[in-house]
C-alpha cells in the first residue's frame, strides 16, 4: 500500500487538537498515519494504549491475545462492556477500536504467540508494544525484537506500581537490563491484583512514548527503565547499557 500523504478534511478535524501543537505538527500526524503497531496483549495495558493510540490517528494496528473475557477484567480493561464476557479479547477490542477511528486499519489475532509465529507479525511492523503479563513472554518477544530488528515498547503492572522501556536495534535488548528471569517477580494480575488506574497509568506512558516515537522520532526512553510507584506517585527513570555479552543481541566475538 502507498504511504498516505494528505490528510482527509474528516481526519484534519478529528486530530485538529493536536495538529494545532508546536511540538506536534501535520507532519507528525502524516507519519503516525503511516505508521505500523503490533501490540501483544489486550489486556489491562493492551486496552487503554490501544484506545489512545487508534484515537490518536494511528495508521495499523495489529493486536494479539488468545484470551476471552472474563467478568474480573472489566474492572480495568477499557473497551469491554457485561455482555462481552466470555467473547474473544482481540475480536472485541477491535471491534470497539474500529467503531471510534473508521480511519485505523485494524487486525485482530486471536492466537498465543510463539517463536513460531513471531517473525511473521513482525514482518511488516514499525514498532512493538509489549503488554503481556509475565517474563518468559517478554523475553521471547525480546528475542524476535532483537531478530527483526524491529524497536520494542515493553510496559509491565502490578499492584501500585509499572515500568516502561524503549528498546532500540543494536542498542541493548530486555535481556541486558534483565538478565535471564531467574531474579524476576513472578507476580501476575491473577494471583496479586492490581488496581485500576495502575494499567491505566503506565499503558498510557506507553501510548505517549510511542507517539513520540512514531510522529517526532524521538525516544526519550531510549536505554532507560521508567518506574513508577502508585504509592508515592513518583517515577524514577534508571538509565542502562547494552550488554556486550548479552546471549541475544550480542554477536559472539569471532
Ligand atoms: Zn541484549
């Protein structure tokens, strides 16, 4: 498909708030309409970035999760109503998605990822939102990042608090700042909770940092871990190196 290089008057109007930012511009909404998003998850995270990214004017979005919904996800999850339950999370959220921005493509895929499938949703993808809920996830799609070379958002929430990180090709992968797992919190929504407004709070952190990723090119996240405390209110961003020893994004030295 052809890059789009004007903006109907519809879609003017419907952006007009922030085509009218000095820091935001027509050319930044041009680039965002071009723009290609896969996002893992439709979940607590999934549903608010989502939303604000579609609202916002993004061109392609792809979305996979392999869960229905359940009743104890409606306390957090944006785009799903009572009578979803039961129904499958990615033909909802799209749903919903398509109703508030006709000018989104959207693609739902109902599907749990795996090493097998990866590289085919990334083939043609700009920039990854990560909004699964547990580590081995994570780091698999580190793993296809680093291979696809394709730049990864990777968000995580549970309880009062998230993190953010913006993952750059050849710069330093999830596994630098990570390590393999054997020191990761376990925890999952499931077992420890987790409060409205902390999905809502860091999935929109997220959705920020992509927009200034997709429209201005910036990165400001770039190399850095962002940690927020829901008991404080206070956000420490950590800065970290790439790991030249790192099994996944570091050549072995010949
Ligand atoms: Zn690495």
């Amino acid at each position: 498909m052809l890059p789009k290089s004007q903006l109907t008057n519809s879609e003017l109007l419907r952006y007009s708030r922030q085509i009218l930012l000095p820091e935001w511009d027509m050319d930044a909404q041009l680039k965002l309409a071009n723009a290609r998003v896969l996002m893992i998850g439709a979940g607590g995270l999934g549903n608010p970035a989502a939303q604000i990214l579609v609202r916002a004017g993004l061109g392609f979005l792809r979305l996979v999760d392999f869960d229905s919904i359940e009743e104890s996800n409606l306390q957090r999850q944006f785009l799903f109503q009572s009578s979803d339950v039961g129904l499958p999370k990615v033909e909802v959220a799209v749903r919903e998605l398509q109703k508030i921005n006709p000018w989104t493509t959207l693609e739902a895929v109902d599907l749990k990822i795996d090493v097998d499938h990866l590289p085919e949703l990334l083939a043609d993808i700009d920039l990854v939102l990560d909004g699964s809920d547990n580590f081995a996830t994570r780091d698999m799609i580190n793993q296809a990042c680093v291979q696809a070379n394709v730049p990864l958002l990777s968000a995580a929430a549970i309880g009062l608090e998230g993190q953010i990180a913006f993952f750059q090709p050849e710069q330093g992968c999830y596994r630098c700042l990570f390590g393999n797992g054997l020191n990761d919190d376990t925890r999952q929504c499931a077992e420890s909770g987790v409060l409205a407004s902390t999905t809502a709070v860091i999935a929109s952190l997220q959705a920020h940092h992509a927009l200034l990723y997709l429209g201005l090119g910036q990165a400001p996240l770039a190399n850095r871990l962002l940690v927020w405390n829901g008991i404080t209110m206070q956000q420490r961003v950590l800065k970290f190196a790439k790991d030249h020893s790192c099994p996944i994004c570091s050549r072995p030295v010949s």
